[in-house]
C-alpha cells in the first residue's frame, strides 16, 4: 500500500468536488474509501501529513511537491500602523507556490 498511496495526484483526480471547497475531512474520505481503510487509519495519515509540514515550516525548511507547489515561510518586517500610530511586530506567515503542472490543469492544459 504505501508505494500506491504515494501517487496522490491518481488520488486526487478520482474524486473530483467540482465549486465545492475541498477540506481535510473530504482527504480523509478519499483515502479511506480508496485504500479501503478505516476512518481512524485514514486520518492519521493525514495528520501525519499535515503535522509534517507544519513541523519543517516551523523549523524554517520548506515543503516542495512536484507538481504540485511549495510550501515556505516568509518573514515580513516591522511596519508602523498610520491609523493608530503603533508599530506592528514582524510576522512569519505561510506561503504556498502553485507548480507547473497544477496551473496547467486549472488553466485548462494552457501553462
């Protein structure tokens, strides 16, 4: 099974949620019902997944799927607040950066 379940994108072209948001819990689903497992088994891989990425965001790495995108941290610098004349501390935020092959199926085959 892991060599299998590796393929993700097989996964998420098999079920498709056309203008509905898909979130963590329609993942879990997917891969239950796909690989035939339990709903326990299924979400922890997911978390395990997720607990990942957020555990090497926050160590300053960054998480790259091909095809897919890149996940990275961007730090941005003290600012000042014109309305309430205070200064606004610097802030680390996600970033996510679409890859090749994602903008080519959601523009259509067009890159």
């Amino acid at each position: 099974m892991a060599a299998h379940f590796w393929g993700i994108r097989s996964y998420l072209s098999y079920f498709t949620l056309g203008n509905i948001p898909m979130n963590k819990s329609d993942l879990i689903t997917i891969l239950s019902r796909k690989e035939k497992l339990k709903e326990k088994d299924a979400t922890d891989i997911i978390n395990l997944i997720f607990d990942g990425f957020a555990r090497a965001l926050k160590n300053g790495g960054r998480v790259e799927i091909r095809g897919f995108g890149n996940f990275s941290v961007r730090q941005y610098e003290n600012r000042r607040n014109s309305r309430q004349r205070t200064n606004i501390t610097p802030n680390k935020l996600p970033f996510f950066k679409a890859g090749k092959e994602i903008k080519e199926k959601v523009n259509g085959g067009r890159p």
